[in-house]
C-alpha cells in the first residue's frame, strides 16, 4: 500500500516500521520465552498523538500533554507507575493472532464448553488446528518499561521489561503492577512476579506465584487482569469469565471453569484465594478510602447493561460463561441477574449497585490530591467502545445505603479518547492509556497527562512524589503514624506497610485510639490486621474498638479480628448483628463465619428474619456466615422456620455447602424459596436431589424459571414416567406457549439429548442413556398439540414425524390443505406426511404446487422431487422461468439436490445466463450455491467464469450476489440473537440493544443496501456520521479536530471536543485523516453468505425512526 505524506503534520497514516526489541535470559528455562530478538509491527513517530489533543472534550482548567506515543509505546492494555515515576506498560500483540476469541472459532465451542484444564484447551488446540498452532506463537505481549529520563514531563526513554510471553496457551498480558523494584504482571495461565535483580530496567528473575487461569477462550479481552494492592497489604486480581482450575501453594484447590473472579494472595503468592466470582469480565479494581472493592463488569452483548460491583467476599454476582451462547442469554436476561436489586431476584447472588458504561476497562480511585474536593472519594473509570469518538472517562463516587452503596454524581470526565487505563500520578496528575483505534491494535498508543492547573500546587506540597522516591523503610515509628493522616491515600498505604513492617504494634494501637483522624484510625486498624494474620493476639488490644462511637471504625475493627482468627471477640461480634448501622452488621457477620462460631447461629438467622430480603447484601453476608460454620443440621431444620426469608437463607447456605438436602425445601409454602432450591438443584448441580426436582407438582401459575427447571429434571431423569410428565405439559394448554414448545423440544431430544444443559447451556452431557419407547407416549397428545396454537401445531408436526404417529398422518393431510391454517403449519405438516413415509405423499405434493401460497408451493416442489423427479423438473424449470423469487429460490435448492442428469444441465444453462448477467440478483447467490453443490466440471467452469468478472476494485466485489434476496426474519435473528456477531451489542433497533454504535431503526430510509453491505464487509469505507473523528489540516496552518456529523460534495460540518459546531469548505483543507470504525472488520468472517443477505435485507427493512431512550444511570 502506498501513501502520501504530510511533512508538516504528519497526519496520514505512516508506514510500519520494526523496533528493534533484545531478548535477554531468565532465572527460568530459556524455553518458556523468547528464544530470538522479537521485533512486533510499531508505527513511526509522528504529530498525530499531540493533534488528537484537540479532539478531547476535557474539563474546565484541565491542562492536556502527550506524555508518550509510538514507537517508545504501542497497544497499551494497561500501565501502572512506580515510586520512581517510570512507567511499566503491558502491551499486546497477539490479539487475534494467538489470543482468540469463540466468535470466531465457533467450530470449537463445545470443545470450550467441555475443557477443565489449560491442557484440555491445549488439546482441543492441536485438534482443530493442526500444524497451524505454532501460528499462535509468533507474536508476543510484553512490558515495556517507560521513563521521563530528563525530568521534562515527557517520557525520553523506552526499554522492554519482559517479553516473550507468546506460548499457545498464554493469553493477553493485561495487568501490571511495580512495588518495590518487583513487577506483577498477569498474563494467562500465569501470574508473575519479576523482578530487575541487576537493576538494568529488565526483569532477570521470574516467578510464578499461581497457575491454572483461564483454562477456556471465551470472548477476547476476557483476561487476567485487574492487580492492586489493598489494604489488608494483600494482591488482589481478576479475571473474565474463562474459568480457573489452580492449586495453591498450601495445596488448595480453586476450581470454577465457568466465570470470572477476583483473587487475593500475600505478596509472595502464598495463601491464594479465591475472593469473589460469578463476574463477566472485571478488568479493573480499585479501593475507596474506606477499604471497599469495586470493579465495573461488562455486558454480555444482549441488550443488558454493563454492571458497577461492590465486590465482596464471598459474593457471586451471577454471571457463567455459558449464558453468552444462549439467544437469550438464558436465566441473566430471563432472572435479570444483571439488574439493580428488586424483589424476587434470585437469593444466591448479590446485585450490582447501578447499571453503569458501555465497555468499562481501566479504574482508579482519587488518592487525595491533584483535583478539586468534588473528587474526593471518587472513582474513575475508562470506558472503551472500540472508538474514540464514543469513548471516554467516567467519574462518580458511592455512598452508603444500608450494607452497600448508590451511586452519586456520575458524568464523563474526559471524552473522546479511546482509553484502556488510567491511574494518578504522584505529582497529582492523571495518567490515561490511549489505545488510539479500533479493537485489535494498530501498532499505536499513547499516554497523555491531564492536570488540574488549579490544584496541581496543592498536590506538589503534599510531597507525595518525594515521599514515594525516598520510600518509608528508614522512617521512624512516629514519622510513619503520623503519614497515616496524609492527604494522599497512598502515602498512608504506604506508612502502614511501614509500621507493619517494623512490627510498630504499640504505635498503630496508639492510633486508633489517640487519632482524631478518621482514615488514619482505619489504617492503623488494618495494619493491626496484618500483624494479626501472623500472630491472632495482635488484634486483642482493639477488641474495645467494637463498640467505637464510630461506626466505620467498629466495622473494620469486626473484619480484622475475624481475620486473625480472635475467637474471644465472638460475643461482642454476636451483639453487633443487633447494631443499627448496617455496615457494622455486616462485617460483625463476615467476622463470625471467619471464626466458624456456633454460637452465632441464632443471630444469623434472626438478622435474617428482620431484614426479610430488604437488605441483599445482609442477606449474603449472613449466608456466608452460615455456610462457613457449617452446622447442616440446623440448615436443614430451618426448612421448619417460620420466616421464609430464614428458609430461603437456608437454601443458598445448603447450596453452597452442595447437600442435597436442598430438596426438602421445594415442598415450601413460599415460591421464592420453591425457585430457590430449585435453581440450587439445577444450577448448581446438585445430582443426588435432581430425582426431587422432577418430582415437584408442575402447575399452571408456575414461574417461567420454576418450570423450566423442573422440566429441565425430568429431561435429565430420562424415564418414560418424565417423559409422560413432560408431554402432559406440552398437551396443557394453560401453560405459556415458550413452556410448551420447551417440553415439545425435551421429547425430540429425549433418547438423543444434546450435550447441553437445556437451562443454562452449560456443558453437561447425559452419559448411558437408555432409550426409551416415546410413541405410546407422543401420540395421545398429538391431537392437543394440532387443537393448540400455531407454533405449537407446527412443533408437533415435527414431534409426530420424529416419532412415527402414523396415526396423525389424517389430520396432517387436512392440514396441508386447510387454507384457513397459517402456511407455516401446513408446510410443516407436508414435511411430517413425507418423513412418515404417506402412502399418497406424491398426490398431496401435486396439490400443494398449484397452492395458493408460496411457500407452500415450494415445498410441495422439493417433496414432488424426492417422489417422482421426472414430474418434478418441468415444474421446476417452470417456476424458474415464471415463479416469484422465492419459488426461484426454491426451484434452485431443489435442483441441487436431484441426481438427474436433467436437473444439471438445466443449472448450467442458468449459469451461462449468470455469466452474461442475465439472472435477476435475488437469485444469484441460490444459484452459485446449487452449482457448487453439484461438483460437474462444467458448472465449476462457469463459477470460475463468473468469479473472472468480479470488479477487483470493489470492496463488497466479492459479496455482490448478497445484495438481494435475503430473509428478513432470520437477518433478525442474526442481529439480535446470534453471540458469534453480536450486533446488538452496540446497535439499537427500536430501543432494543447497545448505544455504542448508531441507532438502526431507521438506516433503510436514506441508505441503499450498497452501504448496508459495505458496512458490514468493509467497515472503514464510510462511517456512519457522528461516529467518524476527522483530523483537519487547513490551508492556513490550523488543525481541526471533531467529529464529522455533515458531509456534502463542498463541505464538512464537524463538532469539535466543546461541543461547538464548525462548517469548513473543502477547498480550504489541505489534508484529512480519518480514525477507524468501531465496527470490527472480522465481524464479515463469522457470516456465510446466506447470513450477509438475510441481515442486509433486515436492515434495508427498518425504516421506522424513532428516538431510543436512554436506560443509562447518571446518578
């Protein structure tokens, strides 16, 4: 490819060049890393990361620089910064080409599904991949440490840290993390500690501290990731829903192969635990001042939203992998697992606080300094779309409601930058990752700095960067306590590891009962926690502290004494369930199930009783203490209770603890605790109590997710007594009709069942199954079904075909001709007549060509074809000649299944008029799809004829034939249902989907199905407007930043970063850079053909604009 320069702003894109890259040994076998120098694919340097500044809508007073840009960086994922100032930058080059993605390897995912092990995942590799696996070796991610060398604010000097992280089963390296001369990185199966022994700015010693993460493939970007340092003095990271399968250094097994989680160990990897899951894909962590976790959890892709976590241990926030396949996404749409807590959502879970962002990726936490006391205690988050144009960085902070939190002033901060990172500097500025465009990484990236002018003094006379370069190891006792005060969060972080480090008992007691500071009260007290995780007495002299006037105080002081193991703390801890603040209530309940106290119980189950389900987080807590202490026999009496709240505890306790005992509860007067045990059987599984769940009584008034379930039961039983259960429900006609086709769906898989688990769409195969006889059973319903609904007529054809009902044959034949039936069921019940083997099939087939119906027509054709094909041709060739499209259509997938002579020569007679393009375009692609099916030499002669004439030059030159013809019904069902393309993930059609991308329910009115296609197949041609960044260089020397929402042959109308709308003649620019699509351009390569028509034929069909509405939280 060519391209034309602009010596003066360097706008146009700049051809590649190879940064040189040294690969350099390692304390571990030379094998587990590069063994030549790798050089990845980096862009020049040019302007165009200081002109991008313009285009960023930033806050008033914000002063903007370009901190570093390629080649000295590229494909930022995440960075993090150390006490010397310098700069670690995970980088990425594997994305798609050794980091994969299921969307586009959709021939492997029940192989995913299946796999347990990174060896598992290894195999199933080297299975469908073959010789090419060693592809996924050839490019690297790495850390490249970065350094303003010359104290100018602009980084100087770039070296590579580490690489040669490319094996087959590694994944992105994604997050990182620099304390105390020793980097963490996270990069899948491993995380890593290393460490730059000879201090030359490498890591030349590397340790793994755990291994086993992400033992699935799941979706790109489903990293490890996440790494921060708490307060508690312990690393806590995170990962997207791939699944774990680790053994700790104590020999402890963590195992969840179906979703994301957040993890903590000692610095050193020691006693690993699995701290949170039940998450999608948590890039991010960030502490508050008050030692909460948050993280924000992106959307699965189905019109749901991204979900703002408090984490919390223990808790499951829902989400399995498994769910991404399913149309619907299954019980997280159906149970709206995903939403805010309300009444009736499911018990075993805790809800997210608000539905926050589009694509969160990099969080931070204000650590006191550089911005304005609006700041403080808030949170910043990246919010990446794919696209600068529609991304940027979002503020807001939390405070208490009950045990949890809501959301308060929530607005974008920064705007128009595609960030993947961010983090404050200690001189008080922001630091933010520019991944520039697009989603798999154009060899580019940046880090630009943002400081507050106003407030940037303030941060320089905190002192932080000093304090931070001269570190704290030599500080006295009383220099440290007094740090605890300090404005900046990680200054008192710091002091604490300090005092802890020194063993400074007496002075961190001294604290927390002298200090008039309430942060530094709370450090002190997590201090004494650390030290009481070596030695439990440590924490005896703040025992008193539970019962502090301060509330926040007595709930850190209840956590660190339950950490320590300090039992005689338990009475007071028992008081405290009574307490009236309800974060004291809380952490007293984590505090009791650390100490696995019995007598607790009571307490437990009486907070229970008065929260009644009000609080969800409460009602965690106290389940996570009840599951920790373990009396089952008082689990299982509580089915007894006369609270249902303390019942539906008792099942998700029970759950936890996997007794089957659960089953005892589906006999409750309570719904919600029915559905509970229920989800606890299925979902769980809990196999020894599956035979109790088929057996709960199935009413008309069940719920959806009730039924499902225990449908779902007596699928998995698989005798003829559930069998008959289910087909009484397919016959019942009070049951809602998706019920019904479920249960007709159960009896076609009865003796054949798919792989699937029918609820979840979790991998869990039915071993040995004996079949059974089902016609004694299907056919006394088969007259119910065709007495029933459309669809459900139309399923039971299928049903009484499947199965032989010869004794439906009668009534399927007066379906056929009943024009009073929908034509639908009456093709259905010709296909039922035919694979029942009719006696007077070829008959019935005569009479439905002459139908009035089109479709009708058409499969009265293909069965006329299997039965007397010599009758069959000349309708066939009559149809062609005279018939709509779709009998054209027809007629040609017809043609192409006969083995006559005839039937051929009559395809290469149309492909001759194909090639003088003389065959209407709704037919073109049918008849290319019914020549190769033929394989005759002369029809592969005149494909390659046809192919010859394809306009090189034309980017959709190669999909022409999917222009017209389609079926809008299944465009559809790809756009709204299909997880390998997603696009309501970003795409709204009638306000249903994503507001990432351009609202759809009106792009047929002024787009041509050229542009439909186009954007599809080639989605950088022509972006839609409002989404487009243009980069102006004018004739007179200025540059023009915005986005382009107007453009005709003389002029551009842009927006630029204030919002300001600027007209400029084209004449006047002297050159235009244009950033790229968010729309990925491998989407086209998880379509047939079949699938490109049928979608541009549903989006030239939308021509109903309206406004969408917006379902997102501004607090």
């Amino acid at each position: 490819m060519s391209y034309v320069f602009c010596h003066k702003l360097s706008l146009l894109p700049r051809p590649v060049v190879l940064v040189a890259v040294i690969c350099f040994a390692s304390f571990l076998p030379r094998l587990a890393f590069s063994e030549t120098p790798y050089s990845p694919a980096i862009a020049e340097a040019s302007k165009e990361g200081e002109q991008a500044i313009q285009g960023f809508r930033v806050p008033e007073g914000m002063q903007v620089s370009l901190f570093a840009a390629e080649p000295l960086l590229a494909n930022p994922v995440a960075f993090c910064i150390d006490e010397q100032g310098r700069f670690y930058v995970a980088e990425t080059y594997r994305q798609g080409k050794g980091v994969e993605d299921n969307r586009s390897h959709m021939n492997w995912l029940h192989d995913d599904l299946a796999a347990e092990t990174i060896e598992d995942r290894l195999a199933y590799f080297r299975k469908h991949l073959k010789d090419k696996i060693n592809d996924y070796t050839l490019e690297h991610d790495r850390i490249r440490l970065v350094e303003d060398r010359d104290g100018d604010g602009k980084a100087d000097h770039a070296s590579v840290f580490a690489d040669g992280f490319n094996r087959i089963e590694e994944g992105t390296g994604a997050g990182v993390l620099a304390r105390g001369g020793d980097v963490y990185y996270t990069c899948i199966p491993h995380v890593w500690k290393l460490s730059d022994t000879a201090h030359e700015g490498k890591a030349t010693l590397r340790e793994k501290l755990s291994s086993g993460y992400g033992i699935r493939v799941a979706f790109r970007g489903h990293d490890l990731h996440g790494l921060v340092l708490g307060p508690d003095g312990r690393l806590y990271f995170s990962i997207g829903d791939r699944g774990y399968n680790v053994t700790t250094k104590e020999g402890k097994h963590l195992f969840r192969p179906d979703t994301g989680a957040v993890f903590r160990c000692n610095l050193d990897g020691s006693e690993l635990e699995e701290f949170a899951y039940g998450l999608r894909n948590p890039q991010e962590l960030a502490f508050d001042n008050y030692g909460n976790l948050f993280t924000g959890d992106n959307n699965s892709d189905s019109s749901d939203k991204a979900r703002w976590v408090y984490v919390v241990e223990g808790g499951d926030t829902g989400w399995r992998m498994y769910y991404q396949y399913l149309s619907d996404r299954g019980p997280f749409n159906r149970e709206k697992i995903w939403h805010p807590a309300h009444e009736g959502q499911p018990a075993y879970m805790v809800p997210p606080i608000i539905n926050l962002a589009d694509g969160p990726s990099g969080l931070t936490h204000y650590p006191g300094v550089g911005l304005s006391d609006r700041y403080k205690d808030h949170f910043f988050l990246a919010d990446f779309r794919g696209t600068p144009s529609q991304s940027g960085i979002r503020s807001f902070a939390v405070k208490p409601k009950g045990a949890s939190f809501e959301l308060t002033d929530s607005h974008e901060f920064i705007w128009q930058i595609l960030a993947t990172d961010l983090d404050f500097g200690y001189d008080g500025s922001l630091y933010v990752s520019d991944w520039v465009n697009g989603w798999s990484g154009l060899g580019k990236g940046r880090i630009y700095k943002f400081s507050d002018t106003e407030h940037v003094k303030a941060a320089k006379e905190s002192h932080s960067a000093e304090l931070m370069k001269q570190g704290f190891a030599e500080r006295s006792p009383a220099e440290l306590t007094k740090l605890l005060a300090h404005v900046d969060q990680r200054i008192r972080m710091e002091a604490q590891f300090a005092l802890v480090n020194q063993n400074a008992l007496e002075a961190l007691q001294s604290v927390t009962f002298k200090s008039n500071d309430q942060l530094a009260r709370l450090h002190a007290i997590w201090g004494i926690g650390q030290l009481g995780r070596k030695t439990s007495s440590a924490v005896a002299g703040i025992q008193s502290l539970l019962h502090d006037s301060d509330s926040e105080v007595q709930s850190q002081t209840a956590k660190v004494i339950g950490e320590a193991g300090f039992t005689a703390a338990a009475p007071a801890l028992i008081e405290l369930l009574k307490n009236p603040n309800a974060r004291v209530q809380y952490f007293a309940a984590v505090a009791l199930g650390k100490l696995q106290e019995p007598k607790a119980l009571a307490g437990l189950f009486e907070l229970l009783k008065q929260k009644n389900n009000a609080d969800p987080m409460l009602r965690h807590v106290a389940i996570l203490a009840l599951t920790r202490i373990g009396n089952t026999d008082a689990l299982i009496a509580a089915a007894n209770h006369d609270s249902a709240a303390v019942r539906l505890g008792a099942v998700v306790a029970l759950r936890r603890l996997q007794r089957k005992e659960v089953g005892l509860f589906l006999q409750d007067a309570d719904p919600l605790v029915v559905l509970e045990a229920a989800r606890a059987i299925n979902d769980e599984p809990l196999s020894d109590a599956v035979a109790d769940l088929a057996a709960v009584s199935i009413t008309a008034d069940m719920s959806d997710a009730l039924l499902r379930r225990v449908l779902n039961a007596n699928f998995r039983m698989g005798t003829a007594e559930s069998a008959a259960i289910v087909a009484r429900i397919a016959a019942n006609s009070k049951v809602p009709e998706a019920l019904r086709l479920e249960a007709i769906e159960e009896l076609q898989q009865w003796n054949d069942p798919a792989p699937l688990d029918r609820v979840l769409g979790r991998w869990q195969p039915i071993e040995n199954r004996a079949p059974i006889e089902l016609t004694g059973i299907v056919g006394p319903i088969v007259p119910d079904l065709f007495q029933s609904s459309e669809k459900i007529k139309e399923a039971g054809t299928g049903l009484a075909a499947k199965y032989g009902i010869k004794e439906a044959a009668p009534m399927l034949a007066e379906m056929v001709v009943d024009t009073k039936r929908p034509v639908d069921v009456r093709v259905a019940s010709l296909n039922a007549l035919d694979k029942l083997g009719y006696a007077t099939i070829a008959d019935v087939a005569r009479t439905a060509i002459k139908d009035s119906k089109t479709a009708l027509r058409v499969t009265g054709l293909n069965v006329l074809a299997k039965h007397d094909p010599q009758a069959a041709l000349p309708a066939l060739e009559q149809a062609l000649q005279h018939g709509t499209i779709i009998e054209k259509q027809g007629a040609l997938a017809t043609l192409a299944e006969m083995k006559l002579p005839a039937a051929t020569d009559l395809l290469a007679r149309w492909m001759q008029k194909l090639v003088q393009q003389q065959v209407p375009a709704e037919i073109q692609l049918d008849l290319l799809k019914a020549a190769k099916v033929k394989q005759s030499s002369e029809l592969d002669q005149l494909i390659a004829a046809f192919d010859a004439k394809r306009p090189q030059d034309d980017p959709i030159g190669g999909y022409l034939e999917t222009l017209s013809g389609g079926n809008a019904s299944r465009g559809r069902e790809i756009f709204f249902g299909r997880s390998d393309t997603s696009c309501r993930r970003c795409h709204m059609i009638k306000n249903n989907g994503g507001e990432v991308g351009p609202d759809l329910s009106g792009i047929g009115i002024d787009k041509d199905r050229r542009y439909l296609l186009e954007a599809i197949v080639a989605p950088n041609k022509a972006i839609a407007k409002g989404f487009e960044t243009a980069v102006l260089a004018m004739l007179d020397g200025k540059v023009i930043v915005g986005i382009i929402r107007k453009e005709t042959n003389s002029e551009l109308e842009l927006m630029d970063a204030k919002g300001t709308v600027i007209r400029v003649a084209k004449e006047d620019i002297d050159e235009r850079a244009s950033g790229k699509s968010a729309m990925p351009e491998e989407i086209v390569k998880q379509l047939s053909k079949d699938d490109l028509r049928d979608l541009v034929e549903f989006l030239s069909q939308q021509k109903q604009k309206q406004k969408a509405t917006s379902t997102k939280h501004e607090g």
